[in-house]
C-alpha cells in the first residue's frame, strides 16, 4: 500500500473515539483512500453486548476484553492492510489490541460533547442509545505520548478529516 508520496503506508490501523465520532465514516473513507480493506469493529461484538448497549447498559472491562483481542486478532490475519473502527476507549484495551499486532496505529476522532451528542441523535436505528455518551466521555483516555497514534478534531468534512489523517501518517512514516 502507498500513499500520495509513493512511500509505503502503515499497514493496520484502529479509527477510535467515543460513540457518534464518526468512527465507521471516517474509517471506510480512510480505508478507500489508502487501498485498505475495511472492518467496522461493532460487527465483531458478541450479542450479549450489543443487547447491553441497546438496553442504556455501559459495557464493562470483562464485557470488551474478548471483543478487544478479537479485533487486535484480525489484524495478523489479514493479508492486506486494514482499517478498523474500534472504540479503544482506554490504554489498556488500546493494549489489548496491540497484543494482537503491536503495529496498530490509533487514529482518536475527537470533538465537542455538543458535536457528538447531536450525531448520536441524528443516527436512525443504532444500538448506541445517545445515553450512554456521558459514560464513554467518562470512561475515554486520550492517546498517551509514548502510544502510535494521532487526534483528529472532527469539526470539518470527512473528507478533511482523512486528508489530516493521510498527511500525519505520511509525516510520521518520514521519522520512522
């Protein structure tokens, strides 16, 4: 896979964020960009979570450490590269995920509790009730200095977005 520069990409990538983000958006138009296949991380949620989400129910750290490994598994298995958007709210999940592939570069969609409580609003038939954006805030730690990764605000276009996203993976491929 390359990017505009001809340099080769990173290979697998972890679109996170709390819930209304544009995770999946982002992800998939991200994915197209690069020539990267696509995994929206939801699908791989056993039922017993969705039925909890859907219920108002946050999820707990028991409740995601198998979905957690499940997407850091997917990785190693792909042939090509890949995208997926994952939660990853926490260090320690973000870890999880890297236990399956420590090449995984997190790409944290960020923006306002106003911004992402009105896309929770506006998204027909989810399992994500707008409710549980407070306990996703609460539960959030940002990227950490020493964890590959960049923060995207998500106040702009998707388009934007990913063009911000293209251009910090290319930058940080030049001081690797």
């Amino acid at each position: 896979m390359t990017g505009k520069a001809g340099m080769a990409a990173i290979r697998h990538i972890v679109v996170m964020g709390v819930a209304g983000c544009g995770k999946s958006t982002v992800g998939a138009a991200l994915a197209g960009r690069l020539g990267a296949e696509f995994l929206d991380g939801d699908s791989l949620h056993p039922q017993s979570n969705i039925d909890k989400m859907a219920a108002g129910t946050p999820l707990n750290d028991d409740d995601r450490a198998p979905w957690l490994a499940e997407i850091g598994r997917r990785f190693p298995a792909s042939d090509a590269s890949l995208v997926i958007a994952c939660s990853a709210l926490k260090r320690s999940y973000r870890d999880i995920i890297r236990n399956g592939d420590p090449s995984v570069v997190f790409v944290h969609l960020q923006g306002t509790r106003e911004l992402l409580d009105a896309r929770m609003k506006a998204r027909p038939g989810h399992f994500m009730p707008a409710s549980l954006l407070d306990s996703q805030l609460a539960t959030l730690e940002p990227l950490q200095q020493d964890e590959a990764g960049i923060a995207v605000d998500i106040s702009t276009s998707v388009e934007d977005i990913v063009d911000q996203v293209e251009t910090a993976l290319g930058e940080a491929l030049l001081q690797a």
